[in-house]
C-alpha cells in the first residue's frame, strides 16, 4: 500500500471490503470490518498507547466500545467521532485502586469531557456504591476528573 501497511482479508471489486487486518509501519493494527477501504463496523485497533474494541464509521471510534489504556485503565460505553460521549463505565487500574479505595465509576460524556451537572455513580473496593446527584457534589470529583484528563491526554499523544 502507498503508506507503507499492509493488508490481508476481503476485496470487492478491487476495493477493501469485508473482513480483514491492516498493519502500519508504526507497529498499529487494525482487525474487523471495512467498507471501501475504511474502518467501518466491528474492529480491534491496536497502539502502543491504547487498544479500542468496538464499532466504527468511517475509520473513528463511533458507538459501543471498549478502551484500554497504556496505563491500563479501561473505559466503556458510547463514542462519538472517535470521543467519548454518553454514559460511560470507568473501570480504574489497581494502583489508582489501591490509591483512591474505588473499584470503578459511571458518569456522563460530553466529547470526551465530563459532563458535571449528571449523575456519578462509584463503585468502592469493598463493594459500597454510592450516587451523586452531580459529579460536582461528590468528594471523588477532582479525583475522577484528573484521571479522565490525564488519560485524554496521553491517549491523543
């Protein structure tokens, strides 16, 4: 291919169509569905900082799926244009559980921001959960919003 990847799965009518793996130069992967050459449908991308299972449109993150960061934390929900966006799952790394006594936490998205003003729910390590009306009202927030940030961050490095 001109970019240096490579390919290996279904063509249609000499195009990348079906199911297939395409490898880049840098050591990325991705694993799934293409239409017309793009990532589109249910896949795999794998990188050094991350690993994504889920679905795309037109090579993004785009619906339900699965993120996993070089640091190991993993994220769950809905993606929109390659954010986060919606209700989403955060399931912490055992060095911030150790930390912070959190299991995991639920809050809502906005393009890969938190939205303050919706429902947290936390997880404890001992099972305990807890609901805050706000992200805002809850003593977790600047705990949870610096780990979203720094793992936004490193993740578009």
């Amino acid at each position: 291919m001109g970019d240096g990847s490579s390919y290996e799965g279904h063509f249609v009518q000499g195009e990348i169509s079906g199911k297939g793996v395409r490898r880049f130069p840098n050591g990325n992967t991705y694993s799934g569905d293409f239409i017309e050459g793009e990532f589109h449908g249910n896949g795999e991308w794998l990188s050094h900082t991350e690993r994504y299972i889920g679905q795309f449109v037109n090579n993004q993150r785009h619906g339900e799926g699965e993120l996993i960061t070089q640091s190991g934390l993993v994220i769950r929900g809905n993606f929109h244009q390659q954010k986060l966006n919606g209700k989403c799952q955060v399931i912490l790394t055992s060095a911030q559980r150790e930390k912070y006594h959190l299991k995991e936490f639920t809050a809502h998205f906005v393009q890969n921001s938190l939205n303050v003003e919706e429902t947290l729910q936390v997880s404890g390590e001992d099972g305990t959960e807890e609901i805050f009306e706000h992200l805002e009202s809850s003593p977790y927030s600047p705990f949870i919003q610096s780990i979203v940030r720094s793992e936004m961050t490193s993740e578009n490095k």
